[in-house]
C-alpha cells in the first residue's frame, strides 16, 4: 500500500473521530447548513524534521490559520506504521472552498508566516511532501 491511501485511511479515521468528540452535542453545529467543507492535510517529513514542524505549528501556524478565517479542528501524529516520526495530519474548517481559497492565499503571503518559514527552515527545508483533501458533510452527518 502506498503512502497516500494509508494517509487517506488514517486521517479519515481520525477525523471522525475527532469530529465527533469535538462536536458531540455542540449547540447549533447540527443545524449549519451550506457550503461550509473541511480540509485534511497531511504533511510529510524529511528526517528528523517533524519536531521542528510541530514547534512551527505550535508557535505560529496554528495562530495564523485562526488570523486568516481557517478553524482549527485538529492535529495528530500516527504512533504507528512508516508515517510514525515523519508525519503531521490536520484537520480544518472553512466556510466554502472559495473561502479557503481566500484564506490560503492570504496565509501564503502574511509577513508573521514568511518570517517563520524562513527561520524554521534555516537548516534546511522541513516539509517533503503535503496531500489535502476537502470533504463535505453528508446529509447525516451530526456536523455540517
């Protein structure tokens, strides 16, 4: 099996989960309704890397998504498997897939981000690889 479809069945897992522990009985969440999607990203290590990816998120990306409009639902490392010590998965709330676009593009070109990518990455790149998959609630999902 190949990376990806193991990254896809294990943030789908995990993200159910999570979901659903996270809004069990949230006041209001069963009745959002429209365009609103959700964005699982899985990022990819080089080795030896992921630490200093979890510290970059930590002191700043988580921070910065919330600046940007993104709502941060989630963030796991696998215990398990090849992606264990080279793997960070996340998931995010957006309001529609134009306002994700919208937030990206603002994220992408914030001075606060470009300052931290450009330190964290002093001795070299940290992220190999990243997969993003948007998904929408279904019709009988308690979160929408």
């Amino acid at each position: 099996m190949t990376r990806f479809p193991v990254a896809v069945l294990i943030t789908t897992l995990a993200a159910g989960y999570a979901l659903g522990a996270v809004f069990h009985g949230a006041p209001g969440v069963a009745a959002q309704t429209g365009g609103r999607v959700f964005e699982i990203r899985t990022y990819y290590t080089h080795d030896g890397k992921l630490d200093a990816l979890n510290a970059r998120f930590r002191n700043h990306t988580v921070r910065l998504f919330t600046k940007h409009g993104m709502t941060n639902i989630g963030y796991w490392t696998p215990q398990d498997g090849p992606m264990a010590g080279n793997t960070l998965i996340y998931i995010l709330a957006h309001d529609s897939r134009e306002a994700a676009r919208k937030s990206w593009d603002a994220f992408r070109v914030d001075p606060d981000w470009l300052k931290a990518k450009t330190e964290s990455e002093a001795g070299g790149p940290i992220v190999s690889k990243v997969d993003s998959v948007f998904l929408q609630a279904t019709d009988y999902s308690p979160l929408k």
